[in-house]
C-alpha cells in the first residue's frame, strides 16, 4: 500500500517538438493510499500510458514517479511490487488455478506452506475456491480475469493494484458482478486502486475519484458529482453525461452579455475582460419554460426521441452565426412533450449554468 | 418419412472426383501390384501376401527402416530445440529482423539437388571448406569412406537445410504472443526461464507440432539429398527408405516387392504422424496434480 506521486512526462519518440509528439503532456498527480481511482478518457488519450508508467513497464522520458516519497522511476514492476490486471485476461495455460495464484509468490521464494495460506484465502474472497484443481486454461473470460486480479491480491505487501480496461471482454450481466467484487475487495483490504477505462459509467461507479484525460492532458480529477456539476473543462461537459453538455457561444455587451439573440445581465464571476465565452448547461437542467421566466431562450424543436424513461428533445435556438443545438432529457412522467417544429422557451440561464473562457471554467469564486 | 433430397450428391461430386483420381486410383494401383506377380504385360499371378512376407523378411530393408527411425528422430532432436533458440535469439521487430529473416530464408529456397553438390563439394578434403577445414585439424574426415562421417554429414546437411523452417515457424508463433503476457510475467516476478517455460513454450505449442509433423515427414522420405551426396553409401550406411524404395522399383524392376512396400512405408508414416500427433496434443494439456476428478 502506497501513496503515487506523479511529476512528469513522457513522448515514445525522441526530442519531442510540439505537443502532439507527447503521450502525456507534463503533469501532477497524487493518487492517495486508499484511495479507489479512475483513469477515463476516449482511446489514445494516454491513460494506459500514464498506467503502465505507474506500474513501471513503460519509464517517462522526463520527470519522477514516488511510491510514499521513495523515487521509484528506475524500479521494475517486480520491484515496485504493483499488480496489473489487463484488458485481455493473462493467464498461464499449463497451470492450475491454484497454481497461477501461486506463481508471483513462488517466483518470490515464499514459503509452500504460506502460498497455500495465501491462495485458499484469496480464492475464498474472489469465489474460485471450486475451481483451484481445474486448469485454468479451460475457463470463461470472467474467471480468468479473476485470476489475473487473484495474482496481484496474494501479495499482501501489493503497492497498488492497476486495471487495464479489465471488463471489455466480459459479458455485460457479469460486468456487474465483477465491478461488484472490486468494490468489496477495496473495502476489505483498503487498496490503492487505479483503473482506467473509457466507459464513463464503469468509472463513475467504480472510483471516488475520476481523473478525466483527453490528449495527453489530465483535465479534471474529481468525484462523480463534481464532474458533472462543474466541470472544469469543456472536454469533460462533454465526454461526461449521455448527452454531453450544451454549448453556447455568448458575447459580452454594455447591460450584459447576450446568447442566441437574448440579452442578459452579466453573470456573476466573470470578469468583464473577457470579450466571447462560452456557456454551458447539461441537458438534465435545461428545462422548458415561458416566455417571462427569467433566463429564457425562445427555440425551435428539431428532433424528439423516446429513449424509454426520458424524452431526448434536440431544440435550436438563435439564428445565423449565433445558431446553436440545445439537447434537453424531459421525465417520462406526465410532462407534455413538445411537437417537432413547435416554438419553446428554454431555461438557460440558472444556477446549474457553469460558463467557460477558453475551454476552461471560469471560477464563480474569483471576483475581481 | 420425409423424401430424402438426393441433389446432395452432386455437390460433393467434384471434391470425389478429384480425390479418386489424385489419390485413390494411384493408391489402388499399388495395391493390385502388391498382390500380383506381374511377369509381363499381359501376363500376372495372383499371389496374396507373399511379396509382403518376403518384404517383411528382407534384412536390407530392416537395416534401412532402422537406419530411417534413427535419423528422423535425430533430426527432431537436433532441429527442433535449435530452431526454438533461433527464433528466441532473432531480432523481434525493425530493418534487422527482416534481414535475419530473409538470411535464414536463404537454405529453404535452395532445390534439394543443389543441396547435395554444396554440401559434396563443401565436405571433400581437397577443394571443400569444411572438408579441407577438418583436415588441416587433423582430423581424417571423409564422407564417402566413412560409414560414420557420412550419416554425420546427411544429417548435418538436413539440419543446415531444414532448422530454418522450424524457427521461422516459431519466430511467427512468438511474434503472436501478446504484449501483456510478458508484462503480467514481469509484474509477477517470473524469471527469463519461467517465462520460456509458462508463456513461450505452451504458446508454441500449435507451431511446434506443426514443425515436428512436417520435419517428421520429410525427414522420414529424405531422398534426394543422400542421393547426391553419398548415392546412399559408403556400403548401406545412407541408404534411406525411399532410396531402397526407388532401388527396388526402378533398379531392379520388382515391382509387386515395391508395391507392397510402399503401402508398408505409407502405413509406418501415418501411425507415427498419429502417435506423434496424439502424443503433443497431451503433452501440457492433460489435467495434472492429484485429487482432480
């Protein structure tokens, strides 16, 4: 068990030019003992890099990695002692179950009588205790991932343990389970666990922090909630939520500033240097209103889908270059639901509208 | 009952055909030689078994067959581990591999024939450099007096020729082997043999009966090699079993002997491919350790 200190940065080609030569732009991260992570991002980001980077198969081309203030950067994986599960269940064909859940111990020089000890206590714990004799070859996807997890487990001294988009290539109703199971793991031996994926609902549920990671960037690490309620980049408003967030250019004026064609007084926070921003809004908050309430927009409805236990109603708003798409979730319940080509008024404007300056939130807190 | 669609026929036809007269005509032509004494064209006798007896008694043909097992099995144990080495050893990936791959290719494209003059030319004290090499060692090296050198030199040769197709074939099995096997491997501490014996090897496993069969096979019907480099001698030494095959049928004209050979060699090579065959699909897949029901 370890605390993770990052500081650093990796390109897998040499001399690295411009930002895009990079896997992992410069960064600063600290994953806390304990602490359940998730690593979530679209494919290429550089979350696995930045994973394999912590384990130690891959070395930053610069900067420092420490396992509880011990520079760790040079280290093997072995020697780190961190598990890796992978995305592709990695088991070892010829052995037994019990025989692969001894394997990192035997490799180690541990006791016989102690790897018996440690291998009937953690197929207790991951249920394949039935199953020790059989050869592991022979099994499904999910117990072959269990395994994989079971030997990063039978370690007790195990640093961390990683995850590699472990559930990809199991059965959906066995996800479930799994991510059930590490819950329960990580509650009983308080394990440092990172895990990265690119399905924002497996991360949400699984880690109490979510690092948010687009184009070598970590762009936002927090809670689910946070993530959700105040996004601090536009990428994460949109990558998180089903539909992303709602974007809207909005240009600041003498009163105010105006969206869509609609004046409005200036929000609070932003500061008056800044000419064009964006404002955004999650489709759970939009909601339909008249034509007096405070922060309306008049729209026009283009599209209206039934997803079962919510409409999805695509409006748009505004004209000429100010034209934008604004997506709403209406309940399933007794609401009316709006007619294609019907004119709406949208609430925009409240307490759930976050605005950004260069893809970044502008922080209410900073008055100046 | 249900009218039975007798169209079904027609479509296996032509794999039929084609099997009947590539394979099971020439096979059955064997086999009429192999029950007849045929004194002339028009003329033949019926005799049963008796050219498979006397076959069977023919002490040349057990010394060959004898001969045969003992370099086939040579030949495995020699080129198998060491083709496993050289695709271990091969550069895994860039410009150097390509190279290495396209040197190691260099024996398999040479015509057997072509073989046998190399390595004759090669292995003579005069003018060859091996042969002129051992020679100013000291050593009385000569593979047309020597019954000893020269079974050395065929199978020295067939490890030249054939050891590259056994370890492209494992260098294509080891390039199959995912990343994260390896980096799992590295995470659980295995060391460099651990991994040879947990992750290489039971992945090769496909590859390499691959390799054993055909190795088997061909080292089994060795004919033109020995041919050109010792015509099978000095004495009997390197006569294989196709090379007494084709003394029997082409230079003494026996016929049904040869016929009723033939289906015997035929018979050896499919039961050892078989025993061959079962014997590696067990081999690390047989559930181990006691107590397992």
């Amino acid at each position: 068990m370890a605390r993770i200190d990052l500081d650093l940065a990796h390109a897998y080609r040499p001399k690295p030019k411009g930002d895009d030569d990079y896997a992992l732009l410069p960064l600063k991260m600290t994953f806390d003992d304990g602490g359940a992570y998730a690593l979530l991002g679209p494919s290429g980001c550089g979350k696995t890099t930045l994973l394999n980077i912590v384990s130690g198969l891959v070395t930053p081309s610069t900067g420092r990695v420490r396992f509880d203030g011990v520079d760790v950067t040079a280290q093997s994986p072995q020697q780190r002692n961190i598990a890796q599960v992978f995305q592709f269940p990695v088991i070892y064909d010829t052995m037994t179950v019990a025989e692969n859940l001894a394997f990192p111990l035997r490799n180690r020089g541990v006791a016989a009588d102690k790897i018996k000890q440690r291998v009937g206590k953690v197929a207790e714990m991951l249920e394949l205790s039935a199953q020790l004799d059989a050869r592991a070859a022979g099994l499904a996807a999910d117990a072959k991932q269990k395994i994989s997890l079971g030997r990063g487990l039978v370690r007790e001294d195990v640093c961390a343990v990683l995850f590699d988009e472990p559930l990809t290539v199991i059965d959906p109703h066995l996800k479930w389970q799994l991510r059930r199971k590490l819950k329960q793991i990580h509650h009983e031996l308080k394990l440092t666990l990172i895990y990265v994926t690119h399905d924002q609902i497996e991360a949400l549920t699984f880690a109490d922090q979510v690092v948010v990671m687009t184009r070598g960037r970590a762009v936002q690490i927090g809670s689910a909630s946070e993530l959700f309620e105040r996004p601090s980049h536009t990428f994460v408003g949109h990558f998180i939520g089903s539909p992303g967030m709602n974007f809207l250019p909005a240009r600041r004026n003498a009163a105010g500033f105006e969206v869509a064609g609609c004046r409005f007084a200036a929000p609070p926070g932003v500061s008056r240097e800044i000419e064009a921003f964006t404002l955004g809004i999650r489709p759970e908050y939009v909601a339909l209103a008249g034509p007096d309430v405070a922060g309306a927009v008049p729209a026009t409805v283009q599209q209206v889908q039934d997803i079962g236990t919510y409409w999805l109603v695509s409006a748009r708003v505004g004209a000429g270059s100010t034209q934008s798409l604004v997506r709403l979730r209406l309940g399933g319940g007794a609401q009316t639901v709006p007619r294609v080509g019907e004119a709406v008024w949208l609430g925009l404007i409240g307490a759930h509208t976050c605005y950004y300056a260069d893809e970044h939130l502008i922080e209410e807190a900073t008055p100046r | 009952m249900k009218p039975v669609n007798q169209k079904a026929w027609l479509l296996i036809l032509p794999v039929v055909l084609c099997v009947a007269f590539s394979a099971v005509l020439p096979l059955m032509t064997v086999v009429n030689y192999s029950v007849q004494d045929i004194i002339s064209p028009e003329r033949r006798v019926f005799v049963g078994t008796e050219w498979f007896k006397s076959v069977m008694r023919d002490d040349d043909l057990q010394g060959a067959l004898w001969r045969q097992m003992v370099f086939s099995l040579s030949v495995l144990l020699v080129e198998i581990p060491l083709g496993i080495a050289l695709a271990l050893g091969m550069p895994a990936k860039g410009a150097r591999s390509s190279l290495v791959l396209v040197l190691l290719a260099i024996s398999l494209l040479i015509p057997w024939n072509v073989v046998g003059t190399i390595w004759q030319i090669f292995g003579r004290a005069d003018i060859g450099l091996m042969g002129a090499a051992l020679k100013g060692l000291g050593l009385e090296y000569s593979y047309t007096g020597n019954p000893t050198h020269a079974w050395l030199t065929v199978l020295l040769m067939d490890v030249w020729h054939w050891t590259p197709l056994v370890a492209l074939l494992c260098f294509a099995g080891l390039r199959a082997i995912p990343d994260a096997y390896y980096q799992a491997a590295s995470i659980d501490g295995a060391s460099k043999f651990a991994v040879f014996r947990y992750i290489q090897l039971p992945k090769l496993r496909g590859v390499l009966m691959i390799a054993v069969l055909l190795r088997f096979m061909d080292s089994f019907m060795i004919y033109t090699e020995p041919f050109v480099l010792t015509g099978g001698g000095p004495g009997n030494s390197t006569t294989f079993l196709s090379q007494y095959l084709t003394q029997k049928a082409v230079g003494q004209f026996d016929l049904g002997p040869a016929a009723a050979f033939s289906l015997i060699y035929f018979l050896i090579i499919l039961l050892l491919c078989f025993i061959l065959y079962n014997w590696m699909q067990r081999v690390g897949t047989a559930d181990k350790g006691p107590g397992h029901e």
